[in-house]
C-alpha cells in the first residue's frame, strides 16, 4: 500500500507560482512513478504531468508545458509539481497518484494509477 498527501494549494493571482508536495508513504513509495491530475467541476479528471520511477523521465500535458515542472526527491519520499504563470484555467484540485505497479515511466492514463491522495485545490484569480 502507498499513502499520499498532498499540500500547498491555495489562492494566487495570475501569473504568480505555486509548488505542490507529494509525501508518499509505504515500503515501497519509491519504486512508483507519479503523476499529478487535476479536476474541476465542468471537466473530469486530466492528467496534468508525471515522472518516472527514478526521475529521469517526466511528461506534461501541452496545457502546461513550459510552465509547471515535475520533480522528485527520492530521499524525501515526496514529489513536487512547481507551477509558474498560472492562469485562472488551471483552477482546480490537484491530485498526485502513484502507479499501479513499481517502476514505471509514468503514464498519462488515470486508470494505471493505483493510489491516490485527497486532493488540494488550486485556485488561480485573475
């Protein structure tokens, strides 16, 4: 079992930044890839970046790139989603998930994902 919490939402105004953790928890927390999704009311979750089991592969969805990048401290147990230039459209809660089986490149697809955390929410004014 992996447990995941997530912190570091809030509220920001147009173009500032904001970094959201990760803390993963469990024997095996780091042989996961990860991923983040987000969810607003009109639109069902979407996959917004994810990293590989070692880190040296990452992806992001062409809504984001260039402007929200993915990392991981394996010492720390903890994944960060560091966004900058945020727009009132990336409101929304966030979500980290770890994949359903160990050491993979981390997939876009929900449905791999396994474990899940309860969520921050974003919220971007503009």
């Amino acid at each position: 079992q992996v447990q995941l919490v997530e912190s570091g939402g809030g509220l920001v105004q147009a173009g500032g930044s904001l970094r959201l953790s990760c803390a993963a928890s469990g024997r095996t927390s780091s042989s996961y890839a990860m991923g983040w999704f987000r969810r607003t009311p009109e639109k069902e979750r979407e996959f917004v970046s994810a990293i590989s089991w070692g880190g040296g592969t990452t992806g992001y969805s062409d809504s984001v790139k260039g402007r929200f990048t993915i990392s991981r401290d394996s010492a720390k147990n903890t994944v960060y989603l560091q966004m900058n230039s945020l727009k009132s459209e990336d409101t929304a809660v966030y979500y980290c998930a770890a994949e359903r089986y160990g050491h993979g490149l981390g997939s876009l697809i929900d449905r791999d994902y396994a474990y899940w955390g309860q969520g921050t929410q974003v919220t971007v004014s503009s």
